[in-house]
C-alpha cells in the first residue's frame, strides 16, 4: 500500500491556498524549483494529474479529490502530534514572537487551541526579532516568529516575505504625508533594533528625505496611539495594519519599502521540539490561511 507523506501533501495545499509555486516555495522555505519536484512526486505516488494541463493553478477532478482529503490528513496529523507531544513534555511552550504578530495572530490561534482543548501551557514574550533570535540561540524559547532583512536566519522551520507600508490615521494620513515637503517626515516607530524601523530609515535615507523620530514605543498599541492621534506616521507589515490606521500609498515624497523576510524557528532540543513542531505547523497553516485571504480581497 502506497503512504502519502505529510510534507508533499501541505505543499499542494499551500500551492492551492496562495495561488502559485513560488509563493508556496516562499511560504514553506523551499525553492520553486524543489516545490515543483515535490508535486512531481506527489503526482507519480497517487498515479493522477493534479492540475489541469493548461496551466494556472486550476485542479483537475482528481486534485479536488485529494485537495479535501490533503486538507483532513494534515489536520487529524496536526491534531494528533500536538496532544501526543503535549503529553511528552513538560506542557509549557515558550514562544518569542514580535508585539505586532502577537496582538494580530495569537487570539484567533488560542481560540483554536481552547476549542480542540489542548493540554497545553504557554509563556509568551513579545520583543524585536534580533532579542528574539538571540534568545533561541541561547535555548530560552521553543518557538520564535521573527523578521529578517535579507533572508532567513539559520534553521528556519518556515519562511515568507512580508509586505510593508506607510501607515497614517485615518483622519490625518493624507494631511501629513502631504506636508513633507514643507518639513521633516515625523517618525512614530518602536525601539532601535527594529526591522520596520530600520527598513523605514533606510529608505528615507536613500531617498534623500528628511525626517524626525518624534515617538518611540515598544509595544504595537503605543504606536496605534501615536500614529492615531495624527502625531506621525509609522511602517508596519501591510496585512496586520490595525483597522483604525490606514495605508499610505509610496509616492514623490514617501519612499518605497524593501520586504522583510519572517520566519518560524524551532527548538533543536529533541524533548520539547515534537511539540513545538507541531505548534510551528499550525501557526504555519494560520499565516497561510491569512495570506491566501490577502490575496483574495
């Protein structure tokens, strides 16, 4: 009897979900070219054709077919290493995870757990991702979602590029973004180290641009205050922008922003990684589900 192995199955979901090889190979941490070996394989295992042969992502009858039984493998699979490894482990997982990705993404992931009734504890430190990945590095955390500039740090269990943006309130974004040529952009950002922060100067800096940091604030909600009020503007990543701030389009006087690479790490240490692992996969599924719906609005 052929077994199908788990891996070739989330990457054809992951191709379904954001419309492409590339995106998947981005999202997964892979290559285009080993996605594409990967549905090769997966393709001569079942003996049928996924796609249809025209091209574009459209699923053949058969793919539909093992799409909504890829679907519930990885689910029942997800489900099951999570409470086995929970029971293995000391119950507690540490995850180091950057304030903004915190406030947007963790509620909906512990309303899962809470529903699934997980045996599972959770100390939870919200930092700038170069703490964060010094602090896996020294074995404080089991799990860290961190950004990176050019491309994933060491051992990444999976990796995306994020999208940033100027962010303006919604009363006063046009208002300041207009009147910079008439004097320095005021800055609202978080502390030194950051990756938005940097990305941000970086550009104003290339471009010429004055500006003056005008706020600072370690936390995502002291920036929503800031930005809000109309005392400055600020970058984040596009598709976590708080609902009361708005999106600044880059024109003549904001310059573009470079991506930012994110990733999920996991703990090397073989007592806790099975657990951990299983949490990545699931945080992984929520931040595909998330990007696919991006693209679908």
């Amino acid at each position: 009897m052929r077994s199908i192995p788990t891996d070739l199955l989330r990457a054809f979901v992951t191709i379904i979900d954001l419309r492409g090889y590339t995106r998947a190979g981005e999202q997964l941490g892979r290559t285009q070219p080993a996605i594409s070996l990967q549905m090769k394989k997966l393709q001569d295992l079942l003996g049928v054709s996924l796609f249809a042969k025209e091209g574009g992502m459209q699923l053949t009858e058969q793919g539909e077919l093992v799409a909504g039984y890829a679907r519930q493998i990885l689910a029942l699979n997800d489900e099951m290493m999570l409470k086995l490894s929970s029971r293995e482990s000391s119950g507690k997982l540490r995850l180091g995870i950057p304030n903004d990705y915190a406030d947007h993404f963790l509620p909906r992931l512990m309303s899962s757990f809470a529903r699934d009734g997980a045996d599972i504890t959770f100390d939870v430190v919200c930092d700038i991702s170069h703490n964060l990945l010094e602090g896996m590095r020294k074995g404080q955390y089991d799990i860290v979602v961190a950004m990176t500039p050019d491309g994933p740090s060491e051992g990444a269990f999976m990796t995306w590029k994020e999208q940033l943006a100027w962010v303006g309130a919604s009363e006063h974004g046009n208002m300041l973004a207009g009147n910079q040529e008439k004097g320095p952009l005021r800055i609202v950002c978080y502390p030194e180290g950051c990756l938005y922060r940097r990305n941000m100067l970086t550009a104003l800096q290339r471009d010429g641009r004055s500006f003056e940091i005008v706020y600072t604030s370690p936390s995502l909600s002291g920036l929503e205050a800031a930005v809000g009020a109309g005392f400055g503007m600020t970058v984040l990543a596009r598709r976590i922008v708080p609902s009361a701030l708005r999106v600044v389009e880059p024109a003549a006087h904001l310059p573009r922003l470079a991506d930012v690479v994110v990733g999920i790490y996991v703990s090397a240490d073989r007592k806790r990684s099975a657990v951990a692992r299983s949490f990545a996969a699931r945080f992984a599924d929520m931040f595909v589900a998330s990007d696919a719906g991006a693209l679908a609005g």
